[in-house]
C-alpha cells in the first residue's frame, strides 16, 4: 500500500469568491475559466474551492468551513486495489474517477491513482561566519511566493488516538510523533514528510478547540525562508489579516512556519525546511506539547509567555505498536 501524498483537496466554504481570491494571492495557480474554483501546484496537486453544498462535495461531519475532503494519491494500481479491499470489509466505498471515497471519522477521504509531476527546487546556500557556501552571489530575488506541494493537513478530531490508531492499521501510515492529550503526527507509507497528516484533540484546552470536528489548517511547501516570508509580505499587502505570530520554527519537525488566517476556513501555512524521514525515524513523544509546537516565534503569544519546560522521550517499538498490529474492526 503506497500512498505518496495529499493528491487534493476539497474545500467546502460560504463565499467562493474570497476564498478563491485568498488562494490566487496565496500564490496558487487557476486551472482555468472552466473550473473557477480549481487550482494546481507544480507536483500536480490541486486545492478545489466549492460552496458549501455543492454536489460534489460528499457528505460529511465537519463543522465549518474549510478542508472538507482529502483525496490521498496512491502510487499504483495494486495498491489501490489492496486499500479499497481492506477498506470495504466494513466501509461504504462510492467508486470516483481514478479510485474511490470512503468517510473515516465524518471525513470524506478520496483514494486516486497518482503519479506527481516533477519540478525543480533550488534553495540558496546558507552562509555562516567561517563557513562560506555562498560567496559573491546574493540570494535569489521574488516577487511572489510559489507554493509547489501540499505537505499535510490538519483537523480537531474528538477521538484523535483512535483515529490515528485506524489510519496506521488499516492505510499503513506512520507514527511520527506524539503531543500528550494534543496530537498525533501521520506519514503516508509513500512519502517522506514527517508528516502528512495531524489529527489534533478537539478536546485539547487550546484556542479554538471547542470539541467539534473541524478543519484546522493544511501546509502548502514552499523553497525556503526567503520565499515564505515574501508570501506573507504580499499577503499583507494585498489585505489579508497577518499572522499574529508571524514566522517560526517549529520543533516536531523543524518546519518554518507562517499561518494566515483563510476565508476559505481555518489557516493556510507556508512552510519550508522541515523535516524529511523513512521508517528509521524513531517517534517522540512531547509531554509538554507546547515544547513541541515552537522552537522560537517572531511574536511571543500568550501560551507561550513562559518558555514550555523541555521535555520529551523516544518512543519504545511497543509504544509505537500499541493498538494498532492487531488492526481494528471498524472506526
Ligand atoms: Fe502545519
């Protein structure tokens, strides 16, 4: 079972026209006039923006706007073939173009041949004092951030544990790491993101968190620093509200981040140098989830006023194992 990644996704929002505005600013590109709300990124992933009913949106439990169906690429036919076998032992599955959907926890998810298409990417070298990679050759100059994948997805799910159990068991993702009573971090068994999907506890004491499953946030990759701050240099200018932390750097994974609020639902992240792993990675588990979340911050929030006291440890293979060799029966 290959799944490589996060194929498209589905928004289901109340103002199609901001949101599609939002997106193409975001440094999206249109697929065209024939599908206005479509757009496509450079490994061939698409972000779909629908009205909230629209016929082409599935059923689903997610309050809110936002992400209201994740299509999964899957590398080849065989694999698609053993998914949709596990998975219609105890689900419903509608046949689509190219694969098949099913609901998990309230969840449209899509399954879909795949084959991304390739793209270039050329990070600037990073100079330090005694350590020179860089010399007489300045940075690349933007104008506009070009978002060239979509790394991961995140929704506040009720009961997040079981989820994440269901989605190693039965589709083969990966644990990559854990925040106590927070959130639990997914790879496909195709991809090398550290994750590409976080369930978040709904129920967590955090802003937002109101018990209800909802979309929170998906991560659309940009080249690096330079190229997710011009992003949000333009987002401001052209009048979306900024992030009220601006950049960071997270700890589970090492990603720089920056959040915009979105009308399409919850935020749109930039992010850029995160890190990438395979099965050797060996899952933490952060039992102060707040040091996971932030390595440093350009604006200090209010939960992290008080620097998070350091602490995590490694998880044991039986740790990781736990609740999910044995496969579940049903969501
Ligand atoms: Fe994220």
């Amino acid at each position: 079972m290959a799944i490589i990644g996060i194929r498209r996704l589905r928004y289901a929002v109340s103002d199609t026209s901001v949101a599609r505005r939002f997106f193409t600013d975001f440094g999206l590109a249109p697929a065209g006039n024939e599908r206005p709300g479509l757009f496509t990124l450079a490994n061939g992933a698409e972000v779909e923006i629908l009205g909230t009913g629209d016929a082409a949106l599935a059923p689903s439990d997610i309050v809110g706007d936002g992400v209201h169906e994740v299509a999964w690429g899957v590398s080849d036919e065989a694999s698609l073939d053993a998914l949709a076998a596990n998975l219609g032992q105890d689900h419903a599955l509608e046949q689509v173009a190219d694969g098949f959907r099913v609901q998990l926890f309230g969840i449209p998810f899509s399954f879909l041949r795949w084959t991304p298409q390739s793209f270039a990417n050329a990070p600037d070298a990073v100079n330090a004092p005694g350590c020179v990679r860089r010399l007489n050759t300045h940075r690349k100059w933007r104008r506009r951030a070009r978002p060239k994948v979509i790394n991961h997805v995140v929704f506040r799910i009720p009961d997040f544990e079981e989820a994440s159990r269901f989605m190693r068991a039965r589709l083969g993702f990966r644990l990559s790491d854990v925040q106590t009573g927070f959130g639990q971090y997914l790879r496909a068994s195709g991809s090398n993101n550290h994750h590409n999907l976080l369930f978040l506890n709904a129920n967590a004491n955090f802003p937002g968190c109101d018990g209800q499953l909802r979309f929170d946030h998906a991560n659309f990759g940009v080249e690096d620093i330079d190229e997710l701050m011009i992003g949000a240099n333009y987002m401001v200018r052209r009048g979306w509200q900024p992030s009220d932390i601006g950049l960071g750097r997270h700890r589970i994974d090492s990603a720089l981040f920056y959040y915009l609020p979105s009308p399409a639902g919850g935020e749109a992240e930039y992010g850029a140098d995160a890190d990438y792993v395979d099965d050797n990675w060996v899952p933490r588990e952060f039992d102060v989830p707040l040091f996971g979340y932030s390595h440093f911050t350009h604006s200090v929030p209010a939960f992290l006023e008080t620097e998070p006291a350091w602490s995590f440890k490694y998880l044991t293979e039986a740790q990781v194992a736990e609740g999910v060799a044995e496969g579940m029966d049903n969501v």
